[in-house]
C-alpha cells in the first residue's frame, strides 16, 4: 500500500500592496489562472486530493480554493498555520496529524516546500509558483509521515509545461493585485 503526496507551492503572488504583510499578499490574475489550470491538471492526471492541507497565507489559500473547485476536485480543504513559515519537519507532523485519503496535496512556501521534497526524495528540485511535485510515500496510514521516510518523486508538474498553458496575451501581471478579496 502507499500513499500519494503533492506538494504545490502558491501560485503567482502580488506585491503590489506595499502596506500589505507577508501573510496577506493576495494572487496576480496570472497566479489565479495557473492555480484552476493546475487544478484541472491534477484531476487529468487522476491525481485528485482527497485533501487540501493549506498554509494560513492568502496567497496559498486562494490557491487552494482555487484548486478545490476545479471540476472532479471533491477534496476536504483545512488551513494550517503551522505550514506558513515551516520547516519540513513541521509539515510532516501536520500532514502525520491530518493526512486522510489516498492523496494528500500539501499547498505551501518555498524554501520549506523545496527543502521537504529533498527530504523525503533525496532529489534537490525546483519548485517555481503553481508548480506541483508528486511523490508516492511506501505508508498505509499517513500516521507513519515521519523524517525517516523515503519516497519516490514520480513527476514535478508546472503550468509552463502543461499543452496550451501560456497566458492568452503573453504579458507579465506580476504588478495586479487580488482585487477580488479570494482567500
């Protein structure tokens, strides 16, 4: 038996905002984009979560929903303040604590994110915004998520190498702000 872990660092945040913290910094239309196109990615790949565990920044949990309401995503969504500003020992007693169903999509920040698919794979990757490693972790009960664990990274997938994905006007709106107020 093993267990599926996605591991999805936020789409393409905003600083626009000057007066906004961190941990309020909303999505860019083009972090929005990538955050449903992913979405559906995942479901084509049958790769659904059965659970969203989030960090508590807007940024990642505009992603998450984003995600979450992507058609074939029926996925149980929680926000965790222990995955902003984490460590990968953290994440992995957040997902031990929480993990349910055969697949469980961690959304979160970099350098945790980057330093927990090193942990458990021994691979150094990337993990550019929006972008989605998959690793199939040798447990039965996402209890067992412990810093022992050895996985296997099965694929790294971003919005840049999926058919089709490039932004219909090619323009960076890295400046747009989530004007919408999404969470």
């Amino acid at each position: 038996m093993s267990k599926t872990l996605l591991i999805m660092r936020h789409a393409k945040s905003s600083w626009s905002d000057g007066k906004a913290s961190d941990h309020e910094r909303g999505l860019t239309s083009r972090g929005k984009r990538e955050a449903e196109l992913m979405g559906r990615e995942l479901v084509r790949r049958d790769l659904a979560p059965d659970l969203i565990l989030t960090s508590t920044a807007k940024r990642a949990r505009s992603t998450a929903k984003r995600v979450a309401t992507q058609p074939g995503i029926g996925a149980t969504r929680a926000d965790d303040d222990r995955l902003y500003e984490s460590s990968p020992r953290q994440c992995l007693r957040v997902l031990a604590a929480k993990g349910s169903g055969d697949t469980v999509l961690l959304i979160g920040h970099n350098p945790t994110f980057e330093e927990l698919v090193h942990s458990l794979t021994s691979r150094y990757v990337a993990l550019p915004t929006a972008t989605v490693a998959v690793i199939r972790l040798p447990i039965s009960d996402w209890a067992q998520a412990g810093e022992d664990m050895r996985g296997r990274l099965e694929a790294l997938i971003a919005p840049r190498d999926i058919a089709g994905a490039s932004l219909p006007d090619g323009r960076d709106d890295s400046a747009e702000s989530d004007a919408d107020g999404d969470d």
